[in-house]
C-alpha cells in the first residue's frame, strides 16, 4: 500500500452506509486529498444483502462480523455507521487495534459510554472524528465566519428546531430508534445531538439545561427486517412498548450568558427533515433552515434603518467553504455533499495528525447536554451539564 491511500472498514449500510460510501467515493473525484480513500471492505449481518451492497457501491470485500473486520490489517481506517448501541464497543475495539476512526452520531447510549470511547482514542493516540454532517453545510461555515467576525456582536438568543413527522402514523413500526436500549433516547438524541452540536459551534458551551418531553403513543406493531427511520412496514399484528420519547423540548443558558432553546419531534406534521436555527446578537441576527440548505438570512442591525431587514445570502460562490471545488457560482449543492466535505476534513487530519471537530471529545460533551436533559425532564429540574 502507498501512503497515499488509506483503505476504509465501513460498518453498516443502510441509510448513513449509502450517506458514507458516496462521500468517501467523491472525495477524491473533487478535492485534492493526500490519502486517498480505498473502499476496501463493508461489513453487514446478511452476507447476501452486504455483497449486494458492495457490488453497488465498489466496496472491494465484505466480512459479516464486525470484529473480524476491525482485526483485518489491510484496513487503516473504521467507519462507525451502525445504530447507536453499536458504537461503543464497535469504536473501543477499533481504537484498541490503532485504526483511525469515523463515528456517526448520537455518539453513545450514555456519557459514561462516550467518556470511554473518547479516553480509548486519545489512548491509542488515532484520528477520531463524530460526524455531525450539518457543520458542513457551507451557508453553516458561513453562520460562523460571521459570528468569528463579530457581526452578531454579543450574543443573546439561540433558537433551534429539528423536527420530522415519520412516525405520526401509530401504525409505524417499533424500529430501533424507538427502543431505548438500542438508540439511547428519541428526538432527543437523534435530533437534538445535531442541534446541540450547531449550538455549541456557533454559540459556545452550555452550562444548565431544563427539558420536558412527551410519548403520544406507547405501543406499535413490531417492525420487518428492514424497517427503519422514515421507512417503515410490519409484518406482525403483535405490539411492543415504545421505550423513548417522541418530542423533547428544551430551554439552556450558554456559558457566555445566552439563552437557548431546542424543539426535537417526529410528531410534527409538513416537517420532513426541518432543521432549523435562529441567532440573535446584540449587532446582528442568522437565521438557517436546512430545506434552504443553500441560504444564510442575515440582518445587520448596523445597516441605516430604512434599509433593515434580513438578507438572503446565496452560499454558492467560490469563495464560501468548500464550494470551489464543486461547481460554478450558484450551482447549489444538496446533504450529501456535507458528508463529503466531512470525510475530506478527516483525511486532512488523519494525514497531517492534527485533530477534525467535532471529534469524540464534542461528542462526550454533546452527550452530556442531552443527558442533563433526560435528567431535566424525569426530575422536573434546572439540571447543570456535569
Ligand atoms: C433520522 O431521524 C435521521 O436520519 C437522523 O438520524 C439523521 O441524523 C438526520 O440527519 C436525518 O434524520
């Protein structure tokens, strides 16, 4: 092998498997990469269905069981791809064999999983790097040159929301993400992981947190083999205990004196994948909304009065993060090229040995915002982020 290439373990291949192997297959196609990325093996239960899915993707091998993959040394780096329940041991072996490693959020079940995660890593002395996709939406980078820039001033308010509706129906089946012994939590984790972690980029850490949340419906078929998020069908009339909850809504204060507050569901109807944030300063406001992912509003509260307002900026041009390697002015782009742009930011630091963000050490304190809102909600109580 050259140095120049660095081979990949891909663990899972559903939705973020497919998410993954587009980006580490555009990678190189688009940006100039030391390494470049070689889809060497795929790894899924079902050697029939995994095959299938290599032969599509152009994955060169599968393995069945995870560990097995992990062992392999022709493997450099491991892509954690797998629900959340996964993640810890699945990222504790890796680390432990001295792979780099790729994690899909929610990081962990609990921050005592996350803190262990992390401590193997930095242990091992590897590249780690969580992926939060939506820190690598150019119009986002552009939120935060801004903030950088101090065009917001001192900031007062943040305001987020990600809501979904794919399980408004009661007949949507038990899929993993509502069982709390594989996804941890609900929206809460889900969603609000990636509203945490935009906050906390944009804004700065998070000190106390008060958070309710609610389960409109308690039971739901059992679910078919490949039931998931968005796409689900029974094949069962037997019912199971739906264990997470459905909606969390959550108010903080910010370390630097802002307040905050995060709207998590999948009970809200119209809203598809709606994610949302609104930042306001004592110069200036954003505003962001992923079905606008091209877009950045922006208001200027230095601008003559007459002429105030929000402005919509089109994040597209060469000289906003990222674009200039896709295509020409205006010519937009959609989520999965966040993914791309994530795998790109990791190689650079895996090849130069300096660390990407968010990496595990975001992770542990993501997860202990969204835990100290599990307490918030269970306790009634202001709960602060420990
Ligand atoms: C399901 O709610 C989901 O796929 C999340 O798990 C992702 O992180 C989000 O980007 C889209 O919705």
């Amino acid at each position: 092998m050259s140095k120049q290439e660095l081979r990949i373990g891909l663990i899972g291949y559903n939705f973020m498997g497919k998410a993954h192997s587009q980006a580490w297959r555009n990678a190189p196609l688009y940006f100039e990469m030391e390494a470049k990325p070689i889809l060497k093996a795929v790894c899924g239960r079902s050697k029939d269905r995994v095959s299938t899915f290599a032969q599509r993707w152009g994955w060169e091998d599968v393995e069945t069981d995870w560990r097995r993959l992990i062992e392999r040394n022709d493997i450099d780096v491991i892509d954690v791809s797998t629900p959340t329940y996964l993640h810890h041991d699945m990222v504790i072996a890796a680390a432990q064999a001295g792979k780099h490693i790729f994690c899909e959020k929610p990081f962990a079940l609990s921050s005592e999983e996350a803190q262990r995660m992390l401590e193997a890593a930095e242990t091992a002395g590897i590249t780690h790097c969580l992926n939060h996709n939506y820190r690598r939406c150019p119009a986002v980078r552009l939120a935060r040159k801004l903030i950088d820039e101090k065009k917001l001033g001192r900031i007062f308010h943040w305001r987020g929301a990600y809501l979904q509706s794919w399980i408004v129906d009661p007949n949507f089946p038990l899929t993993w993400q509502l069982q709390a012994k594989f996804a941890g939590a609900g929206p809460h984790y889900d969603l609000n992981s990636h509203s945490v972690d935009l906050a906390r980029y944009l804004v700065g850490e998070i000190s106390t947190v008060s958070a309710m949340t609610s389960r409109f419906v308690t039971q739901r078929p059992l679910p078919a083999a490949n039931a998931t998020a968005f796409q689900g069908n029974s094949e069962s009339e037997e019912l199971g205990e739906v264990t997470v909850e459905d909606a969390a809504f959550m108010t903080v204060q910010f370390e630097n004196g802002a307040l905050g507050s995060f709207e998590a569901s999948r009970f809200a109807l119209g809203r598809k994948n709606y994610n949302m944030f609104e930042i306001y300063g004592s110069e200036g406001a954003l505003r962001f909304n992923l079905e606008r992912m091209n877009e950045l509003e922006y208001f200027n509260g230095t601008d003559p009065e007459a002429a105030q307002g929000f402005r919509t900026i089109l994040a597209t041009e060469p000289c906003h993060e990222y674009i200039s390697n896709w295509w020409p002015p205006g010519h937009t782009i959609g989520y999965e090229h966040e993914f791309t742009h994530a795998v790109v930011d990791f190689f650079k630091a895996v090849s130069s040995g300096c660390p990407v963000e968010p990496n595990f050490r975001d992770g542990v304190a993501c997860m202990k915002v969204l835990e100290a809102g599990l307490r918030s909600a269970n306790n009634g109580s202001c709960e602060a982020v420990t």
